[in-house]
C-alpha cells in the first residue's frame, strides 16, 4: 500500500498588512514559518470591508522567485513594466515568473464587497533567477475539473496532473508543481498521488477537513483559516468534516538551496540581494 502522507503540523498564521495596507493573514514567511521549501511565502487575504483591502498593491518590485496569485471572490488587476495588464477573476489565477527583474502593481478591481484569495511565493533555483520574467494566466473557464461524484469530491487543477489524467493549464514550473482548488462534499475524499521529494502543504478556507497523523496518533483536524503541513508519503488523502470544505491542495519538489531575501528580492546570496537592490534603483528592471 502506497505510504499516506501525514499531517505534521498546523497554523493559523499570522495577521499582516502589505502593499499600501492590505490586511491578510500570512501563513508562510512568518517568524515561526520562515518557509517550506520551495515555498517562500503564502498569504491569505479575505475581507468583505473595503478598507482592508482597496489601497491593494501599488507598483512594487520582484526578483529571484515566482508569484501565484489565485483569486476566490473579487477580481484583481494587475499591471507591471513589461507591458502587460489584466484581471484575475474568481477562479483564475496569474501565475508570474518574476525572474531577472519585474515592476508590477496589484489593484482590487472593485469598491465594495467580498475580497478573497490567496498569493503563493515560490522560489526558482540559481539557475533561473536571473532569466526573463514572464506570464502563465489563466480565466476560471481555461481551469479543469476532475470530478469525482462518488467520492463526493471535485478538484480545479491548475497546475500539475492528476491519477484521473485532468491536467492543469500552467506548465513548464521548474519545481514540478501540483496546485488545485479542491471541494469537498461533507464526508467527502479526496485522494491523490503527490510526488517523493515534494513539500505539500493545504490551505483551508471554508468547513473543515480530516487526514492521519503519524503512527498510532488520532488523525487531526484542518479547519477554516488553517494551513496544514504535510508529512513523506506517496499519497495525500483529505476527508471532509460535517460541513464539507473547500481548500487549496498545493505541492512543489524542493530546491535545497541557500536562500538570502531582501524584501521582493529572494536570491542565493546577500550580495545578490544587494545587487537586486542597486539595479532597481537604478532603473535596471
């Protein structure tokens, strides 16, 4: 029997603010979740007050790593100085590659109303860093389904394939990502192969959901507003609570790399992070 992957530890993060003021909940990144190879950061921004939210994300550098920004309700526009622009809708995601260098802004495409979603940071290894930046977006309709009715589980797969061969449209990830919106039926399963060497990690963010723990311990709990660390394994598998859930399902192999970070510059070295810093400053991105 395939090993299950068990559940190693959990969070609730912790609040922050970023951009011009946003208020969210910063899962990885913190003091006491510096990262999770090669995850450097996740937050998790949900608010239905527009304060928390409106200033958004004016223009702001990146280097050395990837963004994911993958939007629940509300919609996000985005801009940067490689002349690209658009909306993130619900259900759609911008999968950025900052690379070599990137200004870009983040600003909610709205005044009112329910703001949710989350951004993923991933890193990219030495040899990737400097290239040029680029663009992986995606509309909800261009997102697969693989569902699963008789185990009461449907799965939007945006990156990475699953054991029912349903694909995700971002591809070409150094890091091999599996990355999908998972729901669950109350009671419902979801059961997937994950890749040996990969960290895995779920981010609940509606009901709450039931994996095992190691050895002879009681399974544990994830519930809403929770992240969830996953231990070694061949196979993840996610039961429903009560009331259902709905979560993000997220798996990238690690990198085993020095990481130096500067703010939005994340790089192998303190030098290299200075000199992101000199390039920036001198209009070099």
């Amino acid at each position: 029997m395939p090993k299950i992957r068990p559940l190693v530890h959990t969070t609730t993060g912790t609040a922050a603010t970023d951009g011009a003021g946003v208020r969210m909940r910063r899962m990885i990144g913190t003091h006491q979740l510096p990262m999770i190879d090669p995850f450097l950061m996740l937050d998790h921004f949900h608010s239905d007050n527009p304060g928390d939210y409106i200033a958004g994300f004016p223009a702001h550098p990146h280097r050395g790593f990837e963004t994911v920004t993958y939007m629940v309700a509300g919609r996000m526009r985005h801009k940067d100085n490689k002349g690209h622009e658009g909306v993130i809708e619900p259900g759609g995601v911008q999968w950025m590659t900052a690379a070599g260098g990137i200004i870009h802004s983040e600003m909610p495409e709205q005044e009112e109303g329910l703001m949710s979603g989350f951004q993923l940071w991933i890193n990219l290894p030495r040899a990737e860093k400097m290239k040029p930046a680029g663009y992986q977006e995606f509309d909800p309709d261009e997102i697969p389904v693989d569902d699963r009715p008789d185990s009461g589980a449907k799965a939007r797969i945006v990156a990475g394939k699953t054991s029912r061969g349903v694909e995700g449209p971002v591809r070409r990830i150094t890091v091999q990502p599996f990355f999908a919106e998972v729901a669950l039926e109350p009671g419902g399963v979801f059961e997937e192969a994950l890749p040996a060497g990969h960290s895995a990690i779920l981010a609940v963010f509606a009901g709450s959901v039931i994996l095992p723990r190691t050895g002879s311990e009681e399974p544990g709990t994830v519930s809403k507003g929770m992240l969830g660390i996953l231990g070694e394994g061949e196979t993840t598998r996610i039961e429903a609570g009560p009331d259902g859930a709905s979560l993000l399902l997220i798996a990238g192999k690690q990198l085993r790399e020095p990481v130096a970070k500067g703010g939005p510059f994340v790089m192998n070295t303190e030098g290299e992070v200075r000199q992101a810093m000199m390039d920036y400053q001198s209009g070099r991105f």
